[in-house]
C-alpha cells in the first residue's frame, strides 16, 4: 500500500475547546481540513503523551451525524498510512462517547477518536466535532490538545492511502495495509459494564410492578443502547425507549436534553396517565436529563442525591473516596460531601479535569451543570449511566422522584439554580465584557447591586491537586454576603460568534420555601447579574436568549 503525502496549508482555527474541536459541518468538509487536524494528533502524540501511535491499538466511533460516515473513512486512511497497529470501531461506525471511553478501557488501547459534536444539531448545514481521548479512556488534557493545536499551526502535509471504503456494516476484521479493522457491536460492552455496576435484578422487579419509563434518545446515538438495556436486559415494556433510531440529522431536531428541547418528554410525563419516570440523552450519548411526575431534577440536583444515595448502589457500596463538580455548577453536592465527610472538589468547565482526580481514586462520583454525570466507571460523562442510577435508586426506595427531592432538600437546604446563555454574541463584545468585568473584579466587594451585596469576586484559576498543573481564567465569580453566587463564563464550544454563560445560585434552607419557582427565587439575582456585568450596554441584549 503506497503512501501518499499531501501537501496541505494550516487552517489557523483548529484550538480544540471544552470538548474536542467542533466547527460547521461545512468548515470540516473543506479540502484538507479534517486531514489536517487527524494528521496533528498523530504528529502531536510523541510529544504529547510521549509515545506514536504507530503499532498501536485505537477506538474510533461518532455518534452518525451527518458526515460520520465520510469523516470516519478519511480517518481509516490516514490512520493506515500513520502505522496504526489495530482499529475497534462500533458498527456502521457508532459509537457513544460513554461506550468510547468503556472500549478504550476494555481494550487497552492507547486512545481513541470520537466523532461528534454532543448536543448540538446535525445535518449538512449543523456541526461537527472531533475529539481526541487518551488511554485512560478520557478526553486529551489541556497539555495534549495544546500540542495538538501548535502541530495545525505549522503542519505543511499529511499522509494518507489510496484505499476502497472499508465495510463498517458487520461484525468482521478487515485489513487495510498493515492495519486491522475490527468492527464490534457497538452496545455489548457498554450493557455488560452497566450490569456489573447497577442493581439489575432489583430495577427488574421494579418494572415488574408496573413501574412504567419514557426515555427519549432524541434519534441520537443512545436509541440502540437504551432499547438493549432498558426493553432487553431489564424488562421495560417495548417501547420505552422512543425516538430511538440514530438519524444523521437528529430527526431535524436539536439533541439536546433539556426542558426546551425535550419538551415532549416533559408533557408526556405530566399527562394524568404519564410514565412515572422520563429520562432523555445527547447526540452523543454523555448528558442526560432527568424528570420525575411533578419534577424536572436539575441536574446540579440531581448530581447532589445521587452522591447521598450512591450506597444503594452495588458499584458503590462501600461509599464514595470524594466527588467533584465543575465550578459554575451548584454547590447542592458540595454540602453532601460535608454530611459524608468526603472531599468536594471544584474543577474547571469540561470533563478532561475530572481525569486526574478519577485515575488517581479520589473521586469516585462527579458532574456538570450542564446535564452531565459519571463515575469512575469510565472518563467520560454517562448519559444512561445516570438514567440507571436513578432507576436502581427508585427501584430500592420505591418512593416517586419528587418526593426523594424534596426530602433531600429537607435534609440538606435547596440550591436555585440557572443558566442564562446570551448567544451568538460578536466575539469582541463577548471578549471586551468578559476583560472589562475582570479588570473590575477587585473593586466589587462590598458594592451594593440591587438587593445583594458583593463578599468576594475573582477570576478562577485551577490547580490541578494531583499533578499540579495550573488553568487559569475559567469564569469570573462574584459572590454575596448572603451567599448567593453568579458565575461569567465564554462558552468554549459554539460555533457561532461567542456564547456567554451566566450561572445563578442562591441557597434556601427553610423547607417551607422549597416549593418556590426558580425563575422567581433568582429573579433578583437575575438583575444584579446583568447590572453586574452591565450586559445592556456591554452587548446590547436585555435578556438571554436560552434559561437552561
Ligand atoms: C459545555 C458545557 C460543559 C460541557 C461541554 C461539553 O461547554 O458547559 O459543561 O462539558 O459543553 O459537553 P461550554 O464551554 O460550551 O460551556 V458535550 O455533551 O458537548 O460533550
Ligand atoms: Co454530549
């Protein structure tokens, strides 16, 4: 098999963000674009992790949005032509991100590359994304993608071969030089991880009693792993999973569990005769939501009672090592961790911070904000993974979700909570806001914004405790003297001008205040958020456009 070397200028916008590098399908699909980034990880690998993947074994799989099929192709090619040993791909080229990083981990390999671009939507006109994870199963470190990103700024070729498409439809070996191709059923092992770390005989028995599920994959990946788990291997009456064939074009919907965009769920669930329980995942597999009758569990919350009742868990039984959440999400877990005497830890925004802290076994359980939960159990976020949770937690206490909420804010006080995100903002307003809040972050303490006075601001920095790298400038914080906190952050995965996140959080223990609306408890927080940040004249907008 000869190997070709084609000549290729550097695109200037390849920094992988939060999660992998994402762009329009249409900017991927430019001649050279794609090449160019793959071609860098593997020119980035010896420096990076100290070693080529020549000889070695990855994983490779997206979640079948449009142009999976041809990405995944154009990867195959260069990855012969870079003297990759051995390829597990899932079939038809499928694969979730939490089912990636299970294969990464099963296999041993030495990393692997996942296709997607999570929640947001496909179609020829959607993103894309590209994703690098390493042997632990987690996604690259902040030093790999940075070395990722200095090879696309000086890569004058790349290599590939001239070669038919390779079969991704059965279960089979292929060769293509000296590569092996080896097609796997994409859900096997993720079901068989699932069933040694949750209670299956007891959610049996709790669908067995007429407990009745809606779970919605949002015609994402996730469709053919719930109908396995859920409908084959616990029982679940055939058609609990809905929406469950993957669409390259989401169904022309945006896979993006939350109350907007899972909308249906929510109304199907409120109907008199509803499931007692609705779950939805991403395009890819990783975030989750969760909705009780009468409750949509937010997921700071929700990542707060699974860490208080994570013993009703096999997986863990004898307890959890610490937990850690990402900074902007609610610190609801931070005052579990207190009740169980175990470490909290504060992360930056994006799964690749919690690697280190996993690997090194002093978490064992942690989250996002943004819909996303796991464990030790891989390195990624676990969309399903957190539907089962939730279910072994029902099936054992037999209690309706809400009604374990509310007892959960009883024990610990209530944390309100929101997103606002102001989209597509131009890049340098967003950037101007952001410099111009910091530059003012030492002067804010005791400044008065309507009803809530300033304690402390700062802007966040992380070091990492267990191998002592430093990540500055992850989202400016302004905190109250009445504790209530607002979190200001860029997005680091749109791919339309910038997206600016502001998080608010107010805590309330008197029980008798559990029931309030949120959007009516932070209303006030709302407003000094944006005479705070002076969002009107900063960026012109009175309000956001999505409240997550
Ligand atoms: C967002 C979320 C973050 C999450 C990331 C990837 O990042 O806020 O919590 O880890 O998406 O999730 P940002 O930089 O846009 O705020 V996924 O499901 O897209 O892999
Ligand atoms: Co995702």
């Amino acid at each position: 098999m000869t190997i070709k070397t084609v000549p290729v200028t550097p695109f200037p916008d390849q920094r992988p963000g939060t999660s992998g590098l994402r762009k329009k399908v249409s900017v991927f699909r430019a001649p050279g674009y794609l090449p160019a980034f793959v071609q860098s990880i593997f020119d980035a690998l010896p420096e990076a992790v100290g070693e080529s993947a020549a000889g070695k074994t990855l994983v490779l799989g997206g979640d079948g949005r449009f142009f999976n099929d041809e990405a995944l192709q154009i990867i195959l090619r260069i990855m012969t032509a870079n003297g990759v040993g051995r390829i597990v791909v899932g079939r038809d080229g499928l694969l979730s991100t939490p089912a990636a990083s299970a294969i990464i981990r099963k296999y041993r390999a030495f990393g692997g590359i996942i296709l997607s671009a999570s929640h947001n939507p496909g179609g020829p006109d959607g993103d894309f994304g590209v994703k690098y994870n390493i042997a632990n199963g987690g996604p690259a470190p902040e030093r790999v993608t940075e070395a990722i990103f200095r090879h696309t700024r000086r890569i004058a070729a790349y290599r590939t071969v001239e070669a038919a498409p390779v079969p991704l439809d059965r279960i089979s070996t292929t060769r293509l030089g000296s590569l092996a191709i080896e097609v796997i059923d994409p859900v096997c092992d993720y079901a068989e991880l699932m069933e040694r770390i949750f209670d299956f005989d007891r959610i049996r028995d709790l669908f067995r009693s007429g407990f009745r599920l809606r779970f919605d994959a949002m015609h994402a990946v996730t469709g053919p792993y719930a109908v396995e788990i859920l409908e084959g291997r616990l029982g679940a009456a055939p058609g609990t999973a809905v929406n469950a064939e993957p669409k390259p074009d989401f169904g022309g919907q945006h896979p993006d569990p939350n109350p907007t965009h899972a909308a249906d769920l929510i109304d199907a669930i409120a109907e008199p005769n509803g499931p007692d329980f609705g779950a939805a995942s991403d395009g890819d597999g990783d975030r989750n939501m969760v909705v009780g009758r009468d409750c949509v569990i937010s997921p700071s919350d929700s990542l707060a009672a699974l860490a208080a009742n994570a013993q009703l868990v096999p997986w863990f039984k004898d307890g959890l090592p610490g937990v850690a959440r990402s900074m902007p999400t609610s610190r609801a877990v931070d005052r579990v961790a207190a009740a169980l005497g175990i470490d909290c830890y504060e992360t930056p925004t994006g799964w690749k911070y919690f690697g280190s802290l996993l690997d090194a076994g002093r978490i064992a359980l942690c989250g996002e904000e943004s819909a996303g939960t796991s464990s030790n159990h891989i390195r990624e976020k676990d969309g399903l993974w957190a539907v089962l949770f939730w279910l072994n937690i029902l099936a054992v206490r037999r209690e309706p979700a809400a009604a374990i909420l509310a007892a959960h804010w009883r024990r610990f006080g209530r944390h309100f909570y929101a997103r606002h995100d102001y989209e597509a903002v131009p890049t340098q307003q967003a950037d101007r806001l952001i410099e111009r809040l910091r530059e003012r972050l030492p002067l804010l303490p005791s400044q008065r914004f309507g009803a809530h006075t300033v304690r402390e601001a700062d802007d966040f920095a992380y070091t990492d405790p267990v191998d002592g790298s430093i990540t500055p400038h992850q989202g400016l914080r302004v905190e109250f003297e009445d504790g209530a906190r607002i979190v200001y952050r860029l997005s680091g995965t749109g791919t339309e001008g910038a997206t600016l996140r502001v998080y608010l959080e107010r805590f309330e223990p008197d029980p008798a205040r559990h029931q309030f609306a949120n959007d009516a408890a932070l209303a006030s927080l709302a407003a000094s958020a944006a005479i705070v940040a002076d969002l009107e004249t900063m960026i012109g907008r009175s309000g956001p456009s999505v409240v997550a």
